[in-house]
C-alpha cells in the first residue's frame, strides 16, 4: 500500500514538471512569436516613416517628421504614420528625429525622449506639419542618422534614445541596457528611385530649351529634375508641373549662372503652375510675361527674381536676394512665406497692391518695397493674417494711400526694426487688426498725414519705439479713426507736426508738445493704457 502511494506521488510530481515545463516552453513560444511579429513591424513603421520623409534642395536632403507626445512624456510617432501606437508588448513606440544639417544655437523646440530631451529648430510645411531642420547629434554620431526607432520590451528599465550604441563588429545599432528593439532610418539609405534628371540648357536652344524640359517632366514625372542655365534669355510657354499625389515626392530645380544673368522670359503673357512640388529657385530670373503660380507646394528662392506670383496653400522660404515684381496683385493665401533670411525686395508695378495675404504668414527681414504705380497699398493683411517685421524696411517711389493694411483679425509684430519711408504715404500704418510695435522707429522723408490710423476694433501696443523724427513728422502721430478696442505700451516717442494722438480713446489726454498720453479719466483707463510722450516743437 506505502509502495502504491509513493508512486502516486512520484507521477503527480512527474505530472506537475512535465506540466510547467510546457508552460515554460508555451511562454518562451510567445515571446518569441511575439518580437518575431515585433520586428516585422518595426521594419513596416520604418518604411511609413520613410514615406513620410521631406524632401529638401537640389541635392535632395531629406527632413525627418516630428512626432507626437506620448502620454509617458516621450516622443512617439507622427500622428500621419498609420500604424498602432502600441507594440505587442503594450508600450508606446519611441521615435526620435534628427537632421543631417547640425544645430547651431539653442533650437527652437525641444524632442523629449524617456530619459532626457534635445534641441532641434524646426520648419512647417504647407499642411502645418513640423520638420527637423537642424538637431543636436545623436549618440551615434556620423552615421548620418535621421530618426531612431525604439520598440521597449518588458523589462525593469526603460529604453532611450541616448542608449542607442553602434557595433563596428557586428554592423548594426543596438541599446546599451538591451531592453528594447531598435532601428534607425539614415540618409544614405534612403532609395532616390524613379530616376533624377540633370538637364543643362545652353545659349542654342533659347527659344525651345525651357518647353522641351518641362514636357519632359509632365510626361515622365521623375522625382528630381534640375535645369541648368548658361547666361541668356531663354523663351517660355505655359505649362503645367503637376504632381498627382499630394505628399510634395517630387523636386524641380531652376538654376541659373548667377548674377541673374540667365532669365525665362515669353513672347506673350504666360502661366507656369506647380502644383504638389517642391520648387528651387536659383540664380535666375521671370520676366514680367511669366506668371508663377504655386499650390501645395513647398518653394525655394535663392538670388530670385520673380514676377506676378501667388502662393496658394504653400511654404516658402528665401535666401539671398530675393526680387518680387507685381505687376498684378502678389496673392498669398492659406500659406507661409519666411523671407527672415533674405534680403527681399517688393516692387509694385501696375498693381493697386504690392503683396496682400490672405489666412497666410510671412516673416520680413532687410526689406525693400518700391512703388512705381501712384496710389494702392503696398501690403495688405487680410482676415486671419500675420506679418511679423524685423531689421530694416525702406519705402520709395511714387505716393502711397499706405504702406500697410490691416482688415479685422489680422496680425501685424513689428519687433528690432527701423521703418523708413520715403515717398509721400497718406498713412503708414491703417489697422482695424492688432499691431504690436517694439524696440522699433518709423520715421519718414516725406510727408504723411497719419503715422499710424486706427479704425474699428483695432488694437495698438506702442513701447519703447519712436514714430517720426526731429526732422520730419507726419500731420498726427496715432489717429482713433473711430471705434479703436485698445492702446498700450510705454517708453515711446511721438513726433507730430499737429497732435501726437487724437480721437476718442485719447479722451481727457493732450497731443501736444510735451503731453502724456496716459489718460486720467476713469471712463477711458480700462482702453488706454498708453504712456507715450509727445513732441511737435
């Protein structure tokens, strides 16, 4: 009977070792099967990653797409990657870009990773989507490195992305606590599939070089096109650049031999449109019978001069010299100019206004505006715009009704800035939107009725900043046209030749030599808040 026991319980015992083995052997299965699947899924998110890259300049750099916040504070992936969010262990992905171009200051934005953060300045396409355009290295440095990849895996540490490490031996990328799968997405690995063109124009084909290049395009739709110009005039008819796809996968490059020494120019008035492009402009000049037309598209202007152009629902950025001839009213709709790098020149022609945006951003710096047709205006800010000046403007030419406008809603940031106009302007500044004026001068050479006219609902914040000059001065320095919502600001100096202020949202104050703008009337403080000095003698 005892015998008969024990081996009873020697076979539950068997039983219970053969049984937990299994489930040992079951558990190991699935973790197995589990990164296997986990793998195949990291290489699929790298290639939607891949897709999502944005292509940058001739020699076709590409920007890697900023990714969203995690709810564990890290960086996960761009929310337009159509993939889960979670891996097949539960855990957010990590995802870190980088930029090939190294970061030269502080950055604009930081990247939070599981352990720490680092700095990147970044660029919006025309969609509002973030791109890195500068970063700090990785911790893998001269790999070429555009984002990095991590998949955690349960474990008692948390992956990095300052974990990622190289192994000269093995050739691949690994994390130093082993504790998540890893990948990365480097710039010589990206394919430049569909073939590049470089195509070289030359003085002999000035009248069918440009048409034959561009039907070229239309009809083959490589995804890079560069055309090179020796000095001359090269003829132009209308044409078309559309890319069928909306994601901007496709580059056409204009380049000149510098000096705009080399200029498209047509017989009669002519339209070339981009659409879904990316455009770079080099070295070279439109005449007045080219109209450029951009939509989606993201433009790069380089020593440019360009004739009766519109951007629609585009991106564009300038370096250099960039020349902007309206001889028709220059639209900017739905998109963002960034002119902060450039010296810019604005020169209106036969049209009522120079550059009018429209639901767009612009950025101005080291800008000169010519006016060659009397009367109109020479910008326009249109509802839900902003235009943010910065160093130098110069205003010449013929007489102006003003040089800026704003409708209700918009937006205008006058910051470290010195405006000189001298031509005769009926108003510099007409607002019914929000102007902020800081560290900044306006002075003129000619005469002007209203430094700055506000109207309905407009708002004025005026600090440490002049407005005219000992030597010439406009009729009224800041003027209530009527329904003004507020003023504020200090530290600022009015010059008028009549009142430094008038209107009612001045009531009880004096703009006169000497006075204050600051009002003492209960009834008036809650809008005026100014603190301006006045000076007529």
């Amino acid at each position: 009977m005892i015998t008969i026991i024990i081996l009873a319980i020697l076979t539950m015992a068997l039983i219970t070792t053969v049984s937990m083995n299994m489930l040992s052997i079951s558990t190991q299965t699935e973790q197995v099967l589990s990164s296997a699947e986990e793998r195949a899924q990291v290489i699929s998110i790298k290639n939607n990653i891949k897709s999502a890259l944005l292509p940058l300049g001739e020699g076709q750099t590409y920007l890697a797409p900023v990714g969203d916040i995690s709810d564990a504070g890290y960086m996960t992936l761009p929310n337009n990657i159509t993939v889960n969010n979670l891996n097949s262990w539960g855990y957010r992905y990590m995802y870190c870009p980088y930029s090939q171009k190294e970061l030269t200051n502080s950055g604009s934005e930081q990247i939070p990773t599981a352990s720490s953060s680092y700095s990147v300045n970044v660029v919006n396409n025309s969609e509002g989507k973030k791109y890195v355009y500068e970063s700090a290295n990785p911790s893998v440095s001269g790999m070429n490195i555009l984002a990095t990849l991590i998949s955690p895996i349960p474990s008692t540490t948390l992956p990095s992305c300052e974990d990622l490490r190289y192994s000269s031996e093995s050739n691949e990328f690994y994390l130093v606590n082993y504790n998540g799968l890893v990948d990365v997405i480097r710039a010589d690995s990206i394919s430049r599939n569909n073939h590049a063109v470089v195509s070289d124009i030359n003085s002999s084909e000035t009248a069918t070089g440009v048409n034959k290049r561009l039907e070229s395009w239309s009809s083959t739709l490589p995804e890079v096109m560069t055309i090179n110009f020796e000095a001359g005039t090269y003829e132009t008819q209308s044409h078309n650049i559309n890319n069928p796809v909306s994601i901007k996968n496709k580059q056409i490059s204009f380049i000149g031999e510098g000096n705009n020494i080399s200029t498209v120019s047509a017989t009669q008035p002519e339209i070339i449109t981009f659409k879904n492009v990316v455009v770079s402009i080099k070295d070279i000049s439109f005449s007045d019978d080219v109209k450029l037309t951009f939509e989606n598209s993201d433009v790069y202007l380089e020593d440019a001069d360009i004739s009766s152009v519109s951007f629609k629902n585009s991106s564009v950025y300038g370096s250099g010299g960039v020349v902007i001839n309206s001889f028709e009213d220059v639209l900017v709709k739905n998109s963002f100019v960034d002119f902060s790098n450039s010296n810019t020149t604005i020169v209106k022609r036969d049209s009522q206004v120079g550059v009018e945006l429209l639901n767009s951003e612009m950025l101005l710096s080291n800008t000169t505006f010519q006016n060659y047709s009397s009367g109109g205006v020479g910008v326009v800010l249109d509802t839900s715009s902003e235009l943010t000046l910065k160093g130098t403007f110069y205003a010449s030419g013929q007489e102006l009704l003003s040089l800026f406008s704003l409708n209700s809603n918009a937006d205008m940031i006058i910051t470290d800035s010195s405006i000189s106009v001298s031509s005769v302007t009926d108003t510099i500044l007409y607002s019914m939107g929000n102007i902020i004026i800081k560290n900044s001068d306006i002075s003129m050479s000619a005469h002007s009725n209203n430094g700055i006219l506000l109207d309905v609902d407009a708002e004025l914040s005026l600090s440490n900043s002049v407005l005219g000059n000992g030597s010439v001065r406009p009729t009224y320095g800041v003027r209530d046209f009527g329904g003004t919502k507020s003023v504020s600001g200090n530290s600022s100096t009015i010059y008028s030749t009549n009142e430094c202020w008038l209107g009612d949202i001045f009531s009880g104050t004096s703009g006169q030599d000497g006075e204050y703008s600051q009002t003492y009337s209960t009834s008036y403080q809650a809008v005026n808040k100014s603190n301006w000095l006045c000076v007529i003698n």
